[in-house]
C-alpha cells in the first residue's frame, strides 16, 4: 500500500499562513481551501458550525472522488502510529463516530 495522500481543509487562512502551512508539510499534504465548495452548499449556519458542516460534506469535495473511502480527523487528534492502519481497515458498511450532541434531546432541533 503506498503513502497516505493527506489534506487540509480551511476556509479564508491568510496567505502568509498557507505559505508557511505549505512549506512545512511540503507534498505530503495538500491545503484545500473550501469556502466556495461550502458557500454552494447553502449550508444553514444557525446552531451548527461551519466546522461542523464542512465534516458532514468532507466526502462530497470533488477531490476526493477518486478514493474509495476517507479518513476525517479533527486537527486536535494526534496519531500514535500510522494512520495507514486506520486507512486500510475494511469495513462492512460505512462508518460514523462522533461525539453526542447534546442539542440531539432538544425537541426544537428535531423538527
């Protein structure tokens, strides 16, 4: 299995921290910037986080049509060893972990 292609996904970064994200990651991981591909979405920025929508839409950037399945890792969530063990489990079905949100038992947020 060969490396693992890596991305970042931002939105209005300034140009001197790309400059300096792209010269310390190098080819190994490509910045995306996603503001015009979440802008057409129309996504609805009321209780959720832009952040939030740009998880639940990762799968839909047309740069990642050419793979099979993703990995989504927050920023804040280090590897411990390669995160082409991750990358290459098999799955039976698609899978989603993720936090329980709280707003899940407000009835006003289930309509």
């Amino acid at each position: 299995s060969g490396p693992i292609k890596g991305f970042v996904l931002q939105t209005g970064v300034g140009a001197k921290d790309l400059e300096v994200g792209e010269r310390l990651l190098g080819s190994a991981v490509s910045i995306l910037d996603v503001s015009n591909f979440m802008e057409a979405t129309n996504f609805n920025p009321g209780h959720l986080t832009l952040a939030t929508y740009i998880r639940l839409f990762a799968d839909q950037l047309p740069e990642f049509e050419p793979y099979d399945h993703i990995v989504y890792a927050d920023s804040d969530v280090l590897f411990n060893r390669s995160i082409a063990d991750l990358a290459h489990i098999q799955l039976q079905a698609p899978l989603l972990a993720a936090h329980d949100e709280q707003c899940y038992f407000d009835t006003k947020y289930r309509r």
